[in-house]
C-alpha cells in the first residue's frame, strides 16, 4: 500500500500556480537581462529544468513541497531523476501551445493574433482535459503520472 492519500486536482493546482509564479520571477529577471529578446524556448527549458531537478531530487517542486505533496513510484518509493525528466516531457505536452505562443512579449508581432488565440485555447483544453482525467482517475493519475509511473501523494 502507498503511504498517504492519493491528491486530486485542487492540490496539485495550487502547486502548479506557486510554481508558475517562481518561474514567472525568473523569466522576468532573465527578460530584462537580455533586454526584452523573447527566446521562444527559454520558457520550455527553464520548465523542464525546473521541474525535473525538484522532482527528481525532492520528490516535489517548491509549490508540492509548500502543500505537503510528494511524487512517488506506484510502489511507494521515491522516484529517480529519469522518471522525473519522463513525467515532465509528457506533462508538457498539453502546455505547449502555451510555452511557444505566448500572449505578451515580443514574439507579439512576429505570430498572428488568431494563432496565438487560437494555440492558447488548444493548451488550455488539453489543461481542462487533464483535470478531468486527474479526477475521474482512481488513482488520481494524470496520463504523466501513468505513463512515468507515479503518483502525487499527500505526506502532510
């Protein structure tokens, strides 16, 4: 049996929202050091670093940590670096449209306004679509954590 109870989509979204404001400091700082030049995979690196090294390392990103969530293998033990990097590569997946279409920046001028639009309501579908599978899962699973092989726990 995995210690502690299985998190469903209100605790894990709370944690994401604590990460994106983080991350959302270090890409302001980074932007201004390059003087506004919007690098289209800044943010997607920065997110795959960020969450792979937590998770990896910790078993959480700073946002699971403040709630007291834990990522674990489905046997309960804590999951490796290679695990991590899988489960964040398949997470980012519905976020993409999201990473490479931003709605401010530079890149403001360079993409259509119906594309960004258009990229943004597809990200944020498959985000929507997520939730509910996290939901209606019994195990609360979203498709990373099957496909990795893991589950968000609460230690605390």
């Amino acid at each position: 049996m995995i210690p502690g109870e299985k998190v469903g989509v209100r605790s894990r979204a709370w944690a994401l929202l604590i990460d994106l404001m983080v991350l959302s400091i270090l890409q302001v700082v980074v932007l201004v050091l390059l003087q506004g030049i919007w690098i289209a995979g800044f943010n997607l690196l920065v997110w795959i670093a960020y969450s792979a090294y937590f998770d990896g390392r910790r078993g959480a990103t700073p946002g699971k940590i403040l709630l007291g969530l834990r990522i674990v293998r489905t046997d309960g033990s804590a999951i490796d670096y290679q695990q991590a990097f899988i489960r964040c590569l398949v997470k980012l997946v519905p976020l993409l449209p999201l990473f490479l279409f931003p709605a401010t920046g530079d890149a403001l001028s360079q993409t259509p306004a119906l594309l960004r639009t258009g990229m943004g309501a597809v990200g944020l579908s498959l985000l929507l679509l997520s939730a509910v599978v996290i939901a209606r899962h019994p195990f609360r699973q979203a498709l990373h954590d099957r496909v990795a092989r893991t589950y968000v726990i609460r230690i605390f």
